[in-house]
C-alpha cells in the first residue's frame, strides 16, 4: 500500500510542471480518499480473519465437547453415539473402587443399579469395541476388591502386634536374668 502511495506521489511531482491549487486539492483529495478506501479494505480484510478465527476456535471447541472422554456417562448417551454397548454385572456393594479404577483405563461406562436384589447388584455397561481394556480394569478392580474384604481389621492387626512386641520384652528380661556370673 505504500509504495502505491508513493509511486503515485512520485507521480504527482513528474508529471506536475504547472499546479495550480484546485489541480493540488484535487490530486491530494483523490490520493487520501485512495488510502482511506485502502484502509477500509484492511479493516475489512482484518475483520473477516477475526470471523474466521473466532468460527475455527468454536468449532474446536464443539469438537471438544463431541471428543471422547472417558468416566461415568448416562445410558441414553452412549446409545445416542451409536456403538454398541455390552455389560458386566457387578455384586459389589463398593463400586467406587471399580469407579476409579475405570477412569484409570479411560472408558466410558454407564452404571445401572438393580433394586430388586438385596444387596443391590449393578449393572456396568460400556462399549463393545473397549471389551478389551474392559477386561483388564475389571480384572485390576477384582484384584483390588477382593483382598480388602479378606483383610483382618486394623484393630485386630494392632492386638497382634502389640502381642508380639509383648512377647519380645519378656523374653529380654528373662535373657537379662540369666547372665552368667563370673
């Protein structure tokens, strides 16, 4: 833009032998229209990059919002996305654990509570084609699960170890008695 300023400038110098004042008003008048009408087009141009931008930033945000993201989803949702679904019914009556140890593996899963048995069973639905890491998070969560319900209470592991320790000090003062004399 400005070196068509300038060459018209330049222009206006070579080709001006005789100026009058109307001849000068006129020709400066034209030029200042020129670069207001090319500062119009910048804005212009400037305004629809912005457009452009603020419509790409908002469909990577839509994009966001339909991107994969693993955890607890609604039922309704995931039959809506339209893959199919599987399930695995747990009897657990702890199914946090099995909560987080889904969100580890990153699925998306879906908990249904079945009321009609004492303790409630649940439901886990979950896409068919994650059967796989499924599989592996549900073996993790029986491997975490079970053995905390086999645990002795802490109270109980407290009783045995102040017995043990207990049981070592008696056996110091017997030792201490038994010194041999000289």
């Amino acid at each position: 833009m400005q070196e068509e300023v300038d060459e018209k400038t330049l222009a206006l110098v070579i080709s001006g032998g005789r100026i009058t004042t109307n001849i000068l008003k006129g020709v400066l008048s034209k030029v200042v229209h020129d670069m207001e009408e090319a500062n119009r087009i910048r804005a212009a141009e400037r305004r629809e990059t912005q457009k452009a931008a603020k419509a790409q930033r908002a469909a990577k945000k839509e994009g966001r919002k339909n991107a994969y993201r693993p955890g607890k989803k609604s039922l309704n949702t995931m039959m809506e996305e339209g893959s199919e679904l599987t399930n695995i019914e747990i009897k657990d009556s702890n199914i946090k654990s099995f909560e987080k140890v889904a969100r580890k593996y990153g699925i998306q899963y879906s908990l249904k509570k079945d009321k009609s048995v004492t303790p409630p069973n649940y439901i886990v639905f979950f896409r068919a084609k994650h059967a796989e890491v499924m599989n592996a998070a549900f073996k993790e969560y029986t491997d975490v699960a079970l053995p905390k319900s086999r645990k002795a209470s802490i109270r109980k592991r407290l009783r045995k170890a102040i017995e043990r320790t207990a049981h070592r000090e008696r056996e110091k003062i017997h030792e201490r008695d038994r010194e041999p004399s000289l």
